[in-house]
C-alpha cells in the first residue's frame, strides 16, 4: 500500500493530460519508481522535488519515454505511451524535455537547433520554422545570439535556448529536468524567469527541481518523492508550511533554514 | 644512373601508368570501404540486437582475415574459379580482375571505417542523441541529423588514417596480377637487379607523393572541425 493508493485528490479526470498509473521501474535491484500515481491536468504546473536518488528524475524520463518502465501505465492526452517506432517519435513531438546538461546539437548553431524539430518532425518550410524560432529565440531573450554556437553561450543562455528547441515543437506538456541545477548560480533566475513566464501562460509543466522559490511561485501542486515513492503532495504552500509527513519535514528542515 | 634513367624512359615499365592503377584502386576502394564501413557502424549501434550482433560479427571476422586471403579468394576464387563477373561479360578480363580487387579492398577496409566512425559515435555525448529523440526524431533522423556529423568529426583521424593504410594496401593486388605500382616494381627489379634500390626509392617516393597530402588535409581538419563542448 502506498500514499498514492489513498489520494483521493489525485483520482485521474478524464481530461488530464498526463496519467501515470501503477508505475514501476527498477534499476537493477533498486526499485526506483514504486507504484508511482500521478495525474497533471491541462495548464497544470507540478513541482517535484525530493532528495537525490529519489526518482524524480526518473519519473520526469518516463514521460516521454527516455527511461522506459517494468510496469503500469503512462498516458498521454489519453493515449498509451507507445514502446517504440514512428508512433513513440510522435508522441515526443508532442513532449517538450528540458536537460539538466541542456544538450543543445554542438554541431548546429543556435538557430538551426531551434529549428531542426520543426523542419524535419513539422515538416515546416525552412522560411517558416526559421521566423518561429526567432520569435521564440526573442521570446526568451537570446534573439542576438541566433547565429552563434552552442558552445559560444552561457550556461543561462544555452538552457534558454534549449527551452525554445522544446517550445518550438508547441508541445503539449512541457518537461524540465532539473533545468537550474548545472547552472552558476547568477544564471539560475535568467532561466527561472522564462519557466514563471511559461507557466503564466498556461503551458503544462512538469518541473523537477530543488528551487523551492520557483515551487512557491509558479507551481500548483509539489510532489514530494522520496525512496521511488510519492510521499506527499499538495498545494506549495500548504506543502512548504505545513508538510504533513516525517520525510518531507525532514528534508524541508535541510534546505530551507540556511 | 644514365642506365637507369633509360629504365623508366622503357615503355615496358610506366611509372605512372602503375601508379595511377593505384590511385584507382585507392579512389575507388575508398568510396566503397566508406559506405560499407558507414552501414556496419549504423548497424552496430542498431537498437535491433541481430543487427548489432552481424555488424559485430563482420568487424571480427573480417578484420581478422589477411587482406592477401581475401584479395586470392576474389581474384583467383570467385573471379577465375567461379567465372562470377562483376561488370559485364563483354568488359576485358583485367577491369573484371580489378572490379574483386576494388571489392576485396572495400570489404576489408570497410571494418576499420566502421571502428573508426563507431569510436567517433562514441566520442558524442548520450545527451545529444536523447535530445534530438526528445523533439521526436526517428533513428534515421537522430542518427543522421545529430549523432553521425558529430562522429565523423571524431572520427576525420582514424579515417585519415585508414585511408593511408589503403592506399599501401592496395599493393597486395598485384597478387593476383594487377599492374599497380608494386607490381611493375616486381617486374623491373626482375629484369633489371643491379638496379634495386633505385627502383625501390622511386616507387618509395611515387607513395608518399600519393599519402603526404591526403595525411596533411586529414589532420587539418580533424583540428578545424573539432566540435566545441
């Protein structure tokens, strides 16, 4: 039995757009995500956080599929995730993912990183996927830095850039891998900015991340995980103020009175 | 040394006739080692396991056979055992002798292009591959869009490399009768002894000509083009 069991609160409505059901994953013998339910609705923004090797990374993987899973079920607008192939491609189209590391293409300049999704998975004319991406290269703030290398970037630019390769697809739910944690530290609020921004305006968002002051901004529930499981969630500040399980006021009581 | 000089003027021996069979042997087996090479290294990173397992397979059993066994088997064994012809029955003999030889060379240079771009596959981060599957390219498109010119940037060294190896390993042809430059070595030292190491600093000479500017091009740009990260 676990807490996810109980939560009535995050009973799947039919017209969530991410549904995990009975999720397991092993690595080996550790069991890093166990009977993981979640449900993230339309324009929903969630927060999951957790300490390392709690799965959350792993969690965010499974949802376009990077990671695969052992067991249960993971939708997608109400469709299975598919295994593999051309049906599996399409469905991560639709899947905007945001690394830790940015993973920006090292051999393609900016502009041609932004717009090498749309081109060739949109099937956009050249013209018209490069007018996209310098409205969303604008959009987040590294519109000058078009035609320069991935290596040419700052860390907060190359992760901003990375932000509008995911953006130009217009994806449907967007995934951030610990977006901030590879960054110096001045450029941690540059990238926090266009993810409030994003969630502003109404994108659907999953964020794994140990910045708890974009969880109070921006997000409408955390997550909580802890040993492959969710421990806890609710509303940020309920969460931050008054977390209700012994993991949770552990882990909070680490990172916030400093 | 004027006895000499009159050795190359003697039509029997062209010097340069020889050696452009082996800058064809060279040219051509190149193109086909590249493209064999390229479809070994894409099917040993395969996601499919038999097509890893047959690419792996190759690699070992190839690389591990000596280019003299494979150029005999094609040029002794297939073509005149066999009778198998790769180019037309009306073409002459010696173009159906030097299609094997083009075939030996490729197969068998083909494993280490494989290595070499499998070793630049490598040297590109898993991250980039996750990445260009996370905008929802297909293998072929990951492969071809982002994976493969990051590798062949890795991989310009061991190319160059190859490259050189088979340009000297085209010689091994004149086993079955090709009259490339070692061949007609073969022929002038035969007839001509006294002359032999002047015959052999000439043809020393004819394939440094032939490797010095193709190693001096590759280690260019393996520098110039290396991916910044």
């Amino acid at each position: 039995m676990t807490l996810g069991d109980q939560e009535t609160a995050t009973a799947p409505k039919a017209k969530d757009l991410v549904v995990l059901k009975d999720v397991n994953k092993h690595f080996g013998p550790l069991h890093v995500l166990q009977n993981i339910n979640l449900s993230i609705g339309r324009g929903e923004v969630i927060v999951v956080v957790g300490p390392s090797g709690s799965g959350k990374s792993t969690l965010c993987r499974t949802i376009n599929r990077l990671e695969t899973i052992d067991s249960g079920e993971i939708r997608i607008d109400g469709k299975v995730l598919p295994s593999e192939g051309a049906a599996l491609a399409k469905l991560r189209a639709d899947v905007g993912m945001v690394f830790q590391s940015f993973n920006l293409f090292a051999h393609k300049s900016v502009r041609d990183n932004v717009t090498l999704g749309p081109r060739k998975v949109r099937k956009l004319s050249a013209a018209a996927a490069k007018e996209k991406a310098e409205k969303l290269l604008d959009r987040v703030g590294v519109g000058n830095q078009a035609d320069k290398y991935p290596a040419q970037l700052s860390g907060g630019q190359q992760q901003r850039v990375a932000i509008a390769r995911a953006l130009a697809m217009d994806p449907k739910v967007m995934l951030f891998d610990e977006p901030t944690s590879a960054l110096d530290p001045e450029m941690v609020n540059e990238v926090l900015d266009v993810m409030v921004d994003l969630a502003r305006g109404g994108m659907t968002m999953v964020v794994v991340t140990h910045e708890m002051g974009f969880a109070r901004k921006a997000a409408d529930r955390v997550v909580f995980m802890a040993d492959g499981q969710i421990v806890e969630e609710n509303d940020p500040d309920s969460f931050f103020d008054a977390p209700q399980s012994a993991r949770a006021k552990d882990f909070l009581s680490k990172i916030l009175h400093h | 040394m004027e006895g000499f000089l009159e050795l190359l003027q003697n039509p029997q021996y062209n010097v340069l006739a020889a050696f452009g069979m082996t800058l064809v042997l060279t040219i051509l087996s190149a193109i086909g080692a590249l493209i064999l090479g390229l479809i070994v290294a894409v099917l040993r990173v395969s996601p499919v396991g038999i097509l890893r397992m047959f690419g792996g397979l190759y690699v070992t059993l190839i690389r591990n056979t000596p280019l003299t066994l494979i150029v005999v088997l094609c040029g002794f064994g297939l073509l005149n055992l066999m009778g198998v012809r790769l180019l037309p029955a009306s073409a002459p003999l010696a173009w159906q002798n030097i299609a094997w030889a083009v075939v030996a060379l490729s197969v068998y240079h083909a494993t280490f292009v494989a290595e070499a771009i499998r070793s630049g596959i490598n040297t590109v981060p898993v991250g980039q591959a996750e990445a260009a599957r996370a905008i929802g390219l297909n293998f072929g498109q990951t492969l071809g869009q982002v994976v493969l010119p990051q590798a062949f940037r890795g991989a310009i060294a061991p190319l160059g490399n190859t490259l050189i190896a088979l340009t000297k390993n085209t010689t091994v042809c004149a086993a079955i009768g090709i009259a490339e430059a070692s061949f007609m070595m073969r022929n002038m030292i035969e007839f001509n002894p006294n002359y032999i190491f002047a015959i052999f600093a000439i043809v020393a000479i004819g394939f440094v000509i032939l490797t010095l500017p193709p190693g001096l091009v590759f280690t260019h740009y393996s520098r110039k083009l290396t991916v910044q990260r």
